[in-house]
C-alpha cells in the first residue's frame, strides 16, 4: 500500500528489510517477488535485502511462476541491483 501510495516511510522499509532478511527461507516464491517489488517500487535502497531475495530465490526458481519471474526481474531492473546470481540461474 506504501509503495502504491507512494508515501515515504523509511523507517517502515528498514524495518520490514530487517525483519524479512533472517525469515526469507519461509517465504513462497510470490511471497518473495511481492516484497522484492514493494522495495523497488517505493524507490527504497535495499541491496542487502535485494541479495539475500537473490540468494533466497536462487534454488527456488522453479518454484517461480511467470508473474513472479517477471516482477522479480523487473524489481531488480528498477531498483538497479546488479544480482548476476538471480538473472543467470
């Protein structure tokens, strides 16, 4: 809703990054490109987060359907995260 609205909340994002980080294992794939693209469409700078979802979603690919596939990328385009690992697996 924050990055939709686009309302600045910072401190919300910091949070959430650091709450997500150590918990990304227990997401699902469109759990995974939902919040990758959250960050990027709020225009918060995350590339610790952005290589940890990278890391996370990796062995998972195939659990990635088209739409997440294609928001994930996106998300990685957009925020301008260089993650080679995620775009060559």
């Amino acid at each position: 809703a924050f990055a939709k609205a686009r309302v600045e909340a910072g401190q919300l994002f910091d949070a959430l990054a650091g709450a997500a980080q150590p918990r990304l294992g227990e997401f699902s794939a469109r759990e995974l490109a939902n919040l990758v693209w959250a960050f990027a469409t709020a225009g918060v700078h995350a590339s610790g987060l952005f290589d940890a979802i990278a890391t996370a979603a990796q062995p998972r690919l195939v659990d990635f359907n088209s739409q997440n596939l294609s928001n994930t990328a996106w998300a990685f385009a957009k925020a301008r995260v260089d993650s080679s690992r995620f775009f060559e697996a």
